[in-house]
C-alpha cells in the first residue's frame, strides 16, 4: 500500500510507525522538489487555484493506484479541493491529527511560548 505525501514536511518516525501498523503503509511517495517547493507556497493572492493544483492532479494520476492514501495537508483551499478530487478518483485521503502541548518560559524579560505537536492518529476526510 502507498502513501503519497502532498504535506510540506517530512514524516515524523511516529507518523511512520502510525502508516505502516494502522493503514499497512509499505511505500512513502514524496513530491519531486519542483512539486513540493509550490505545494509549501501556495500563493496568497490567488483568485482560483484549478489551474494551480493541476500538476498535483497529474502527478497522482500518473503515479497512484485505486486505494492508495493520500496524506493532504496544507493551503485550505488546496487541501479541499485535492481531497475532494482524491475520492472521485478512488483515493484515500487522510491527514495527521496531533495533540499540541504548549509551553511558556521567560527569556531576556520575554514570554515565549512553544508549542510541541505529537502525531496521535491518521483520520480519513
């Protein structure tokens, strides 16, 4: 079973573990770089995003099979669509749900807050 991964970081060993034991994930497909560098930049200012997320759409159709996953996330808008797009073409679009800690500490008289992400589960859209 393939994951393709339109998300604009690199999986976590947790996610990983996650794909392979819950959704029996063998292969990780990552964009090429042309793709990824405008998956993570979408452009603010775009009126309608078809004719941008067109080389997605190409990319999955060349290389996705019928009930390959799917793991969208990004620019709302972007993701909406490609996840609709997915499940007509009988894909299995998921996205990574997290459980955020966040802390605050005092440096040089200054709040700063972090936020830590762990990954707890894949959820089908």
């Amino acid at each position: 079973m393939n994951m393709f991964l339109l998300f604009s970081h690199k999986l976590t060993q947790q996610q990983t573990k996650d794909a392979i034991e819950s959704l029996k994930v063998t292969n990780f497909i990552y964009l090429p770089d042309n793709l990824q560098k405008l998956w993570s930049n979408v452009p603010s200012d775009l009126v309608d995003l078809d004719e941008y997320i067109k080389v997605f759409k190409e990319f999955l159709l060349i290389s996705a099979k019928k009930g390959d996953y799917v793991l969208i996330q990004g620019d709302f808008g972007v993701t909406c669509k490609m996840v609709s797009w997915c499940k007509e073409k009988g894909l299995k679009p998921v996205y990574s749900t997290t459980k955020r800690e966040s802390l605050e500490s005092l440096k040089d008289g200054k709040v700063v807050k972090t936020s830590k992400f762990e990954h707890v589960l894949f959820r089908s859209f």
